[in-house]
C-alpha cells in the first residue's frame, strides 16, 4: 500500500498493512528512517520492491479518514501550483496531536473576583486569561501567553482567581439555530433568496456578491449558511484579516445563537486540535478562517464563502504559494457545493469570468439602513507647495480640525504596503518608465538608482522631469507611519492619535484590541495603512484623507492601478457608516489620471472596462498567463548567474510561445541575509504553463545553497 508523508520527498511510500488492516484516507503512523511520522495511506503502491525490506505501518490513528474529494483537491492544487504532494499534505493535517485518543485535560479559566493588589505576573496571568476571551486553556499555553513560570498560576488557582478543572479534550461545538430572524430589506431579500437556492441545489457554481461596503453582504450570505445548517451540511466562510472576526463573530452569535468554529493564527493549539477533529467528525456546523481553513477535513461541505474576495491578503506568499480564492473555487468544484465571492471592489480576474459567463452576479445596490455613501473630492497636490517632508496639505488639515472640533473621528490613510518605492514629478505627476519595457520603474533609495523589476534595467534618478523638465521636482511618494505620526502631532497637539498598522502589533490579539478602542471613540485621527481597508466598523469615522493616491498608480506591479482604485474606494467606504454622512479626500498628483476620476465619478464598470481593454491587449492575467521564478541564495553574484542560465535555456516556454523577462532583482532585494532575484514568465491564456516550466526548470540541477520557487498566477511581484 502507498503511504504519502509530509516530509520532503516528493512522491507515495510503500509499506505494508498493519495487522487488522487499513483503508485508503486512513491517517497512519510509519517509520521512516529511525523516526516515525504521520501520513495518509494515499491507495495502492508501486509494489516493484523486495517485500522483505518493506516496513510495516506502525499504527492507525485514531482521526476520521481523509475523504476522497479532499485527497483529489490536494492533488490537483499540487498540479496547479507546481507544489511537492507532501507539502500540500502538511497544510491539511496542521493540528497538534492528532493520533492522541479522546481523553481528559487539565484547564484553566479566570474564577473568582481579581483582587486590586496583584504582583506585575499575576497580574499578567490575569490579563492573558482575558486576552483568550474565556476559552478554557492548557497551563503551558497560559505561562507562554503571560510570560511567566506555572507556580504564578497556581498560587492564583489558590486564591480562587483562577479555576483549574478537568475538560474532556475535544468537546463539540454549540449547535447554531439558522430558524434565527433574517433582518433584510429591498434588494438583499432577492440575493438572499438566490444564494438559498444554491445551497439547495446541492452542485457546484459560483456567484460574485457584490455590494457597496456597508450594503449588507454578510446578511445575505449568512442566509445561504442557514441553509446549509438547516440542510445538515458544513459551512465555510474565508475572511482576509484575523482583525475582522471580533465584529464578525458578534454578528454570528447574534444570527444563530452561538458562536462557530474559528481556525486562523489566533487560535491556541489545543482549540485547533478540537476544531481540526470535530470538523472532520461533522461536528462543526460553520467555521469561520483564514485561508488556510479550506485544507480541513470536512466530512459534509455544503457552502463556501470568500468575503473581500478581492483582497491580496488570500494569496500565500511563503511556503507553498497559493491564491485562497482560486483553490476555494476548485475545492467547491471537487465537492460540488456553491461557492460565494463577496466584494465591494471585485477582482478583475472575477469581473472576467462574469463577462465570460462562468460566474453568476447578484448586486446590492444601497447602504443598509440610513448610512449614505461619503462624498467625494480630490486635492491638486501640484498647486499644494508643501514645505519638504510635510505631507498634510492645507485643506486636508482644515477638514481633520473641523472634525476633531465636533468629536468625530479621522483617519489619514497611506497607501503603503506591497508597493515599490515610486519616483513621481511633483510639478506634473509624471513618473519614469522603463525604455527598454512597459514597465514603470522604481527606486532603489541605497543604489540611488531607478530599477525595472521586469526586465532588469537600471538608470540613475534624473535631475530635472523627463516630462516636464522642471527640475528638483523629482521625488520618492509617500512617508512612513511613524514620519506620519510625528507631523499629525506637531500639527494637532491636543488630539489623540492612534497608529494602526499590522507592522506594529505583536499579536493579533493586541490589533483586535486596539481596534475595539478606536470603534468605542477611543482616537480622534487615526493613521493607517491598508489594514484599516478591511471591513472594520468605525462609527464615529466622518473623514478619510488619503495622503498618496499616486503610490500605485502606474507602478511596477500589473494589479497597480486596480488596486488602487479598490483600496481607495473600500477607505473611502469606511467613512460615515452611521447617521452622519462621511467625506473622502484623496491627495494626488495626478488628479486626470483615469483610477482617481473612477473613484470619484463611481463609474465602477467604465473602470474595468478600460482596465481589461488594457490587459487584453497586452496579453496579461485575466487575458493571458504569468509565473513568478524567486531565486535566492547568499552570494549575489551566483544567484544571477544561475538565473541568467536558466533564461538562455528557453526552449520549453519557447515552444508553447511563452516569453521569459529577466533575471532582476526583486523589488525586496535581501531577505534574511539571502539576495533575491525575479524570472517573470508570460504566456497565451490557454497554454499548458505548468508543464513547460516543469520541464524548464529540470534542465538545471540547482546548488545546494540556492532555493528556486515558482510563483503561478504572481500576485505582488515583491
């Protein structure tokens, strides 16, 4: 029998069955070497070896089996993504113990009244027992979290502050009423009954929900998720930051009675071990994750959604290199269940395959209740003559004392992460492209130095505008937040600032937390990148001032000009979501540019219209295909080499009519001491890519110190 490990193989060991046998999906125990590990028993094995020098399986574990449909979407994700099967293997079996039998373990959970007077641990111990919301938790789990040694918690179980009980290892989930009242109105009431019918129709589609932000999306699809329950199948629904479930959950609660199963970097390892069981036993109605919550066991998939299918935080960058959205709608289609992709700004590659007819489309077209969409104005920054290294323009600060005067809140938004450093002209908003490509190039500040990251070239950052030929008007967008920081403070001095950036937080915990401050009217101006984007209720936010539109505009990155117009519009989106109308003012250089007359004019269709015009003819993703080839090593100098190597040896691509660009240095040059180097592949829409770029990446044997990844579909070109 063949048995498929998660170590590094590549490939389906053969071992013999244990006594009592085993079938295919069983989790087993093998050895390997003089180790033992975990794997699936993956059907039957090559059966070529001398049966006397082939092991035994060691055990069978006590876990459901892995169901056929999922050994089949790992399969062909593997395929896909041009990942070893064993790697794949390891994102559907991250949970701790799993071979442990169901048993009694020892928790911990706050008790009695907490006494004023702790020592700064315990008083620790306390604050981690409130951080972790009341789940019970093991006593390493809880020293970890407080820093501090197990004798601190039990003198604290021995003044009654903390409880210390037994708790059977993996409990159930609390059974969810969907008969709970479904409060929608006007056109949710057509979309909601459009998702139930879906659901009920028990196949594989999808459908593309889209909604202004506010518009009441997650009502309508928390309907089809009813269904699902009522139908005694398992529900999914994918969110992009960790920092929205806390809002998120409430709202589950408040539907159906209590809350579902969570499964994302917050959760401790004892609560993923129950949830990776009790969603493999059927015991777990609706999970609620990040994107690697569609590797679980589900016994009975019957609705998966995608919620700001748009946004970039789906694609895995490290490790194995996936697009969540993408492998969400070919799970469903291995499953055959509906998937829903909810957004207010969709993807391009979604708003092609609705043109294409692939997808359905159901619109909300109103904000719930009486919120009303923010007004929306542009600020010339070419007229603005800011001093150097001042970055709030006169008008912008007038509207933020304005606010601040009537206790309302603004944010300041910088557009941030993911995006090269671009070099623009501040008297006419023209930025260098490349004369070799169609790229647009970005500067390397240590080089002073222009670089293009697709084909490689380099010139130095021009004196005077290739443009305009103004001089001394070159210059590098956008500060950083703390920079930010600074100026808000010395321009505002009486107001409370808050930061909020996922650069900053430690935990997930402590942004979940300083976002509850800010929603309770905890700040007057916020900074923020674009974590503040996504999904967060602010009620007291009436104005978002977007500091550096451009920062996107035409950059080194394909997706530059879509993202931005989806970012600028979910900002925006974010202001006056209560009684009071909001007001959006965005900062630019380049007030003409096509994406910022878009998001002002909102004509979201003419906008992706001339987008896809633009991609089309020039044959990039959705109208055509890319691969990302990352090298990277310690000695810059063979990592080009190599790189160079392996672009002179084409024939493979060449044959399928793919073009190779490169080798270039990464825009992020050095990682962790090691230099970084980019291939970019492209080709027609419909040609066999994974299979070339196998072949073409085989010619070379790769040294020991190199690594090579393959980045299909490339989402940041980082």
């Amino acid at each position: 029998m063949g048995v498929l490990t998660t170590e590094p193989l590549g490939r389906v060991l053969d071992y013999k069955a244990p006594e009592g046998g085993c079938g295919d999906g069983d989790f087993v125990e093998v050895p390997l070497g003089p180790r033992r590990v975990l794997g699936v028993v993956w059907g039957k094995g090559r059966g070529d070896w001398d049966p006397s020098k082939v092991r035994p399986v060691g055990r069978v574990l006590d876990a459901a089996p892995m169901r056929a449909e999922l050994r089949t979407f790992l399969t062909r994700a593997a395929d896909y993504t041009l990942t070893p099967l064993p790697q794949m293997l390891r994102l559907a079996t991250r949970a701790p113990g799993l071979g442990e039998s169901p048993m009694s373990r020892r928790v911990y959970r706050l008790g009695g009244a907490v006494p004023n007077q702790l020592t700064e641990a315990r008083h620790r111990v306390v604050e981690a027992l409130r951080a972790f919301g009341g789940a019970p938790v093991t006593i390493g789990e809880l020293t970890d979290e407080a820093g501090c040694g197990a004798s601190v918690v039990k003198g604290l179980v021995k003044l009654g502050v903390v409880v210390e009980e037994d708790a059977p290892r993996d409990l159930p989930f609390a059974l969810l009423d969907p008969a709970g009242a479904a409060n929608l109105a006007g056109d949710q009431v057509a979309a909601g009954d459009a998702l139930v019918a879906a659901v009920n129709a028990e196949e594989y589609s999808t459908t593309l929900l889209k909604g202004v932000t506010g518009s009441g999306k997650t009502e309508v699809y928390l309907e089809a998720v009813a269904e699902c329950i009522r139908l005694g199948r398992q529900a999914l629904v994918l969110l992009p930051e960790i920092a929205l479930t806390a809002e998120f959950l409430k709202r589950v609660e408040a539907r159906f009675g209590a809350r579902p199963a969570e499964w994302h970097s917050g959760v401790t390892q004892t609560e993923r071990r129950r949830v990776w069981r009790m969603v493999a036993d059927g015991r777990a109605e609706f999970v609620v994750g990040a994107r690697s919550a569609l590797f679980l066991p589900f016994q009975r998939l019957g609705l998966v959604v995608v919620d700001e299918e748009h946004d970039t935080s789906y694609k895995q960058e490290e490790g194995v290199l996936y697009n969540a959205r993408d492998m969400a709608v070919l799970r469903a289609s291995v499953v055959g269940c509906p998937v829903v992709l909810a957004s207010a700004t969709p993807s391009l590659e979604t708003w092609a395959n609705v043109e294409a007819g692939k997808y359905g489309r159901l619109d909300l077209s109103a904000r719930y209740g009486v919120a009303q969409m923010p007004t929306m104005g542009v600020i010339d920054m070419r007229e603005a003559n800011l001093p150097a290294n001042s970055w709030i323009s006169a008008k912008l600060a007038a509207e933020i004392a304005a606010r601040t005067l009537r206790g309302e809140q603004s944010l300041i938004f910088l557009n941030r992460r993911g995006y090269a450093p671009v070099t623009l002209c501040r008297a006419c908003g023209a930025q260098v492209g490349c004369d070799h490509c169609d790229a647009r190039m970005v500067e390397h500040r240590f080089l002073k130095r222009l670089q293009c990251h697709q084909c490689g070239a380099t010139k130095p950052v021009p004196e005077a505008c290739p443009t305009c030929k103004v001089e001394g008007k070159m210059a590098a967008v956008g500060p950083g937040v703390e920079r930010m920081a600074e100026e808000v403070q010395a321009r505002f001095p009486d107001a409370r600032v808050a930061v909020l950036s996922s650069d900053l937080f430690g935990s997930a915990r402590e942004l979940k937390a300083q976002i509850e401050t800010i929603a309770a009217g905890g700040a007057d101006i916020i900074i923020g990148t674009q974590i503040v984007a996504k999904g967060h209720n602010f009620p007291l936010l009436t104005l978002v001032g977007v500091i550096d539109a451009d920062l996107g505009l035409q950059g080194s990155d394909l997706r530059a000009a879509e993202r931005t117009f989806q970012l600028m519009r979910q900002v925006a989106g974010r202001a006056g979501r209560a009684e009071k109308r909001g007001a959006a003012w965005l900062q630019t250089h380049q007030p003409e540019h096509p994406v910022i007359r878009a998001i002002l004019g909102g004509d979201e269709e003419a906008f992706w219209r001339a987008e896809a015009a633009e991609r089309r003819a020039a044959g990039v993703p959705p109208y055509g295909r890319m691969a990302g080839i990352i090298l990277s090593g310690p000695d810059v100098q063979q990592v080009f080499e190599f790189g160079a190597e392996l672009a002179r040896r084409d024939g493979p691509l060449r044959r399928i009519g793919a073009q190779v660009f490169g080798p270039a240095p990464a825009p992020i040059s050095r990682v962790r001491g090691r230099h970084r180097v980019r291939l970019l592949v492209k080709a027609g829409k419909l040609v066999p890519l994974q299979a070339a770029l196998a072949e073409w990446v085989a010619q070379l044997r790769l040294p020991a110190n190199l690594r090579l990844a393959i980045d299909i579909d490339p989402q940041s070109f980082l």
